[in-house]
C-alpha cells in the first residue's frame, strides 16, 4: 500500500505527458491550475440560474438597466481592486479575493430570506454576480500568466482551460438537478462553500509557485510575497500608456460586440422559428452542450499542440477569419440553421483557441500589468463593449438579420488587424523567458 501513492503519481505524469505535454516538475501545478479553474467556473455556473432569475425578478423589460449598472460596478470595482492590491501581499490578497465572494453571497442568502421579493436587493444581487464573475476569471488568469512562461503558457494554457470548461458542466448539471430540492437558496450556499474552497486552492497554488521559483525550474520569475506598488487608479494608467495592452483591449472589445451581435442574430432566429418557449430553450441547450463537449476534447487534446505548431499569432486570427467568412455566409442564407451551426464554431473557437491565446499574451508584461492593467481590460472594457454592442445592435436590428449580419463583417475585419498586430508584437518579444518581461512598459507611448 505504501507504494500506491507514488505509482498513482507516476500514473498520472505519465497521463498528463502524452497528452498536453505536461513535464514532471508542472505536474502539480497544471493539476491545482484545473482543479482552481474548475471550482471558480463551477460555483459560478451554480449560482447563474439564481441570478438570471433575480433579473426576471426585476423585469426583463428592464434588463438594460441591469445592464448599465453591471458597467458602473465594474467601473468602481476595477479601482478598489488595485488599491487593495497595493496594500495586501498578494499572497494573502489572492485567496481572499474568493473569501470575499464566498462571504458575499452568504450575506445576500440572509436578505433573500428576509426579503425574498423584494426588486432591489434581486437587481443589486443580479449586478453583484454579473460583475465578480468577469473580476474572478480575470484573477485566475492573471495568476496563471504570473505562474507559467510564456513556453509553458503554449502547451499548457488550453489543458488548464479545460477544468473550467468541465466546471461549467458539472455547475448548471447541480443547479438542474438540486434546484427544486434545495432551491435558490441551497444553490447560493453550494456556491458559496465552492468559492470558499476555491481560495483554498489558491493558497496550495501559491505555495506551489514559490517551490517551483525555490527550484530554479522553467516558470516566471516572481514572487508574490509582496504588494504591487501604485495607487488605485494604476490600472487605467497602465492601458492608456502601451500599445501593446491598447491592442489587448481593442482585440476583446472587437471579440464582444462579435459575441453580442450574434447572439442577438440567434435570438431573434430562435424566437421566429418556435413559438414555444421549451422548445428555444431546448434549442439553446443544444448548441451549449455541443459547444461544451467539443470544446473541452480540444482543449485536453488539440490546444497546445495547434498553438505549437503553428504559432500564437495564428491561434488569435483562428476567430476573425470564422466571423467574416461566417457573417458573409448569412448574408447570403440567414437561415437558424446556418447561424446556429456559426455560433457553435465560433464558441469552439474562442474557447478552445483564442481565449487560451490571448491569455498567453499577458506572460510577457510586467507583473503589475498582469494584474491591474488586465483586470480593467477583463471587466471595464468587457461590460462596455457588452453595454455599447448591445444598444448599437438594437439601432441595426429592424434592419435584420442580415444588417447585423454586414456590421458584424465589419466588426471581424477590424478584429483580424487587432489580432495580427498583437500576435507580432508578442512573437517578437524573444528575450527574458520567464522573467516577467516587461513588453507593456518598453511599449509605452513615450
């Protein structure tokens, strides 16, 4: 028996080897990378059916006003968030990010139980989760840009997405099977313990990168015994100063408004072809589960292998070249079929490519990017490209389809300049593997 533990280990080196091309000194980090992807994307995809119904709560026929709200938390969110980064260690600063949350949706199980219909604390509720969701993914990948070089990130970043394609999974498959049991209230509470164990793992990870640094093996070389300098609004600073974060944050403006555009396309496809609402439901959760199933196969298996063998610059232009191709094509047939079978390759895509490769390309910024200037890109300019996508795309919809349809190939050309640009600028960035390698500041306007 003593020698199973070892076995078990070399077992699953040798698992993770053959199929990501993981080295026995990334073992466990790669493991408690899925493991930390899997609980965040998980609680969080538990307690999404809670909020998309505390917003039916508040009325749909006022979910812009959701919407805008959404904005301006992230708006003061991003601020307070790099101040307090420069003021905590990150080592201690990092877990508690997902304590907070943890402790957080505690507090509004206490007011749903007091106040279970009351319109105001369901909207501040819906807003809350709509924006931590974006801040606790932008952490994690902060931290895995902060953990992996830049050589690791491409074999590994699409292998380590896969946990939170799997936890988007098992989320919604709880939430379904426990909701009626337990109800929202239950639900809130299973993700609350989730989030809670999820800064457990952070700690363990953490703990993993100083071993790894202590080791002298290929990862970054930061440390995170320490607090990011700077005042809050440093993260706003950061963008505005380099190119390089810029072109990062037009490239996933431009991957949002593709985003919003068709899925304002689908919807009103959708609504047309079934006037029963079961049936758009089952149609939605047909494309979700095809999206989910392939997309987590590429990403165990096909990921790091595309992006090593033909390069990260490929890997980002991969989706605006599916966008324009696809929009032409309903252009010419704007069919539910033909636009349905779109939203399924796009989504495979970007998650099994293009959102792994523009991960990557936060490994070669100075730390204090990674963590302020990122965490403005993935919640700022991301709830305001859905806030401004959104409103344009209702201007352009009584045009139909097929307006949104041109407008949306336009939107993919400009994408696919972003994106060949910034995959330059990032190959070209050959010294300091490993080293944090400050491309953001060297970048500066001057």
């Amino acid at each position: 028996m003593s020698d199973s533990a070892p076995e078990a280990r070399g077992l699953l080196q040798r698992v993770l080897s053959k199929t990501a091309d993981v080295r026995g000194f990334e073992t466990r980090a790669v493991v408690l990378s899925m493991l930390y992807f899997f609980l965040l994307f998980g609680s969080y995809a538990v307690v999404k059916p809670v909020r998309d119904t505390m917003g039916t709560v508040y009325g749909m026929a006022h979910i812009q006003e959701l919407f805008t709200g959404t904005f301006l938390a992230s708006l003061l969110l991003a601020p307070l968030y790099s101040g307090l980064a420069a003021r905590i260690r990150l080592s201690t600063f990092l877990p508690w990010v997902y304590g907070f949350i943890a402790g957080t949706i505690v507090l509004f199980y206490a007011l749903f139980q007091s106040s279970a219909h009351d319109r105001w604390v369901a909207a501040a509720f819906y807003v809350w989760v709509s924006t931590f969701n974006l801040l606790t993914i932008s952490v994690f990948w902060s931290f895995m840009a902060d953990l992996f070089s830049r050589t690791q990130a491409k074999r590994l970043f699409g292998f380590v997405a896969a946990g939170g394609t799997v936890g988007g999974i098992a989320g919604p498959a709880i939430a379904t099977t426990l909701a009626k049991t337990v109800g929202n209230g239950g639900l809130m509470l299973i993700s609350a313990a989730g989030f809670a164990l999820t800064a457990g793992v952070v700690v363990l990870l953490a703990n993993e990168k100083q071993k790894l640094l202590t080791a002298g093996v290929e990862a970054q070389r930061t440390t995170l015994d320490h607090r990011l300098a700077g005042n809050p609004l440093d993260g706003f600073r950061l963008l505005l100063q380099s190119r390089y974060l810029l072109l990062l944050a037009i490239f996933l403006l431009a991957m949002t408004w593709i985003s919003t555009i068709v899925y304002i396309q689908l919807g009103d496809l959708i609504t047309k072809a079934f006037t029963d609402r079961a049936a758009r439901t089952q149609a939605y959760a047909l494309i979700d589960l095809t999206v989910n199933s392939v997309t987590v196969f590429l990403q165990l298996f096909g990921t790091g292998r595309i992006i090593k063998r033909f390069g990260v610059t490929t890997g980002l232009l991969v989706n605006p070249v599916i966008m324009v191709l696809a929009f032409l094509a309903v252009v010419l047939s704007p069919v539910l079929l033909v636009l349905g079978g779109i939203q399924i390759i796009r989504r495979v895509a970007e998650y099994a490519v293009a959102k792994p490769t523009r991960e990557m390309l936060f490994t070669v910024v100075d730390q204090e990017s990674r963590y302020k200037a990122k965490n403005v890109i993935d919640t700022v300019v991301y709830r305001f490209g859905d806030l401004s996508s959104a409103w344009v795309s209702s201007f352009i919809l009584p045009f139909g389809v097929t307006g949104l349809a041109i407008f949306g190939a336009i939107v993919a050309a400009i994408w696919f300049r972003v994106a060949y640009s910034l995959g330059k600028r990032y190959e070209s960035e050959r010294g300091g593997e490993g080293t944090g390698a400050a491309l953001a500041t060297r970048d500066a306007w001057g």
